[in-house]
C-alpha cells in the first residue's frame, strides 16, 4: 500500500480555508489518487462516485487552477507534490530517477526546476561538469519496470475494487449515476479479502448491469411491503423457500434474489 505525506498544516492555510468541503475532500482525493510524480489521470465521474459530492470542472478551475497544471485534457499534474514529498530529487535514489523520468516526459521539469536546482548544485560540490542534461542521459537508462504497478499492489482489495468502479463507469452513457451507485455497493461489498462479484465464477460487468437495470425498471417499487430494521437503513425480507430472514436495501429487494436459496424475497414469513 502506498502511503503519502500530508501537510498537517494545511487547515490554517487561507486558500484552502476558503474551499467549500467538496473541493477540500475532492484536493485530498486527488493527492491520494496520482501516481508517484503527482500526475493524475482525469475522471472526475469516477472521482463523483468515490468521494460521493459532485465535482465539476468549473470548480476545478475556480478553486485549483493555481494547484494544477493541465497537462492535457486527461492529465493533470499536481504542482506542489513533489517538492512536499521528495524535497531535492537526487537523480541517483531510483525513486526519485523514476520521478524524475515521468516529469520530463510530460516537459513539467521546469515547475520544479527549484528541487532540480537544489539537486543540480549539491551534485556540483562533487563533479562540477554535471547538469541537468547528463541528469536526463541518466534518465534514458531507467527501468520501466519501476513505473508499473506491482503485483502485491494489484491483489489488494483497493486496487481490486478501484479496477471494478472503472470498469462500471465505462457505462455512465447507458445507466444513471443512483444506479451504478447501487451495483457498485452491492456487488463490491466484502466478507474477508473478497468482494461479492470476486464469489462468482463468472462476472461480466456489462452484463450483470443490463440485468440490474431490466429488473429495476420493470419492477414496481414494492419495498413499502417490507418493514425497516431497527435503524432503519435496511428492510427485512424472508427467504420464499427456506423462510430465513435477512437484512436488504431497496435494489436489492427488486433486483437480487435471496442469499441462502436465490429465490424470491417475501416481506412476511409464510408458514410452508
């Protein structure tokens, strides 16, 4: 799992006192949604459905014009990550080489040029007939491997469900949001290590969303037959084979069949 520094004072700063709280949480996302160098491939549809507010780009250009550089239509760079993170990038610290690589790919080594100078000026006290340019020639050397994401990354649940949420808003032009909202939570709710979709010997999203959303809408609202929990977030349903109960929300109750017997939801207990 990776991990990244936060400024602890950031609270007390002016301009990011002055964001409304979606803009806050939406700033926190992006610092824990871009790769290594700061460089975040946009999706703010993904990014709407994960921190749950909505996020428009003309928020975006309102409250962090001054924070990001756009890179291109896809692709933002978030300009104060790597100085906070790394500080001097030493060309000689792969981590940072491979920083380094990803800056110049994208021509954003001149937004940090100040680290870059630092680092310039420190390697000088030992070889001056270094710079930038032999930096780069260095750079040409680097192991794509160390852009990759690992395997241990990608067999955490996270990493799994952050692949599962992607591939659902490929979809966003065929279902509406409150529904793939639903599949999501539903399908990628876990018991242990595994998510419920992961149970299943075949899933296909693309499928498994055209069923979802058939049963929905040909289905009327009945979830007023069944009575809520004690807290009130959940309907209590029965099992129309076994009788056992469970607890359901309200796509469940019109979409999904019961978890012991896969047979219909009832909101009473029949006697057999």
């Amino acid at each position: 799992m990776s991990k990244r520094f936060i400024d602890t004072s950031i609270w007390g700063k002016r301009w990011f006192r002055e964001f409304p709280p979606k803009m806050k949480l939406f700033y926190f996302y992006l610092l824990t949604n871009c790769d290594h160098a700061g460089m975040y491939d946009v999706d703010l549809e993904l990014a709407e459905f994960q921190i749950g507010m909505p996020v428009k780009q003309e928020d975006v250009d309102k409250y962090l014009k001054d924070h990001i550089e756009v890179i291109k239509e896809d692709k933002w760079f978030l300009r104060k990550f790597v100085d906070f993170q790394y500080g001097i990038l030493n060309q000689n610290v792969k981590a940072h080489a491979s920083v380094m690589k990803i800056l110049d790919k994208y021509n954003c080594l001149e937004t940090v040029s100040n680290s870059l100078n630092t680092v310039s000026s420190t390697v000088q006290d030992k070889d001056k007939d270094i710079n930038i340019d032999k930096v780069k020639d260095k750079e040409k050397d680097m192991n794509p491997a160390l852009l990759k994401v690992s395997e241990k990354q990608k067999k955490t649940i996270g990493y799994r469900r952050t692949m599962f949420l992607r591939k659902v808003s490929e979809f966003a032009e065929e279902y509406d949001k409150e529904m793939r909202i639903d599949f999501s939570d539903y399908w990628t709710e876990s018991g242990g290590n595994k998510m419920r979709f992961e149970k299943e010997k075949v899933f296909d999203v693309s499928k498994r969303l055209a069923r979802w959303s058939k049963n929905n809408f040909n289905k009327k609202d009945e979830t007023g037959k069944f009575k809520l929990d004690s807290t009130g977030n959940s309907f209590i349903g029965y099992c129309s084979k076994c009788r056992v109960s469970d607890f359901f929300n309200k796509w469940e109750l019109q979409n999904i069949e019961s978890r012991c017997c896969k047979v219909k939801i009832i909101p009473i207990r029949e006697d057999k």
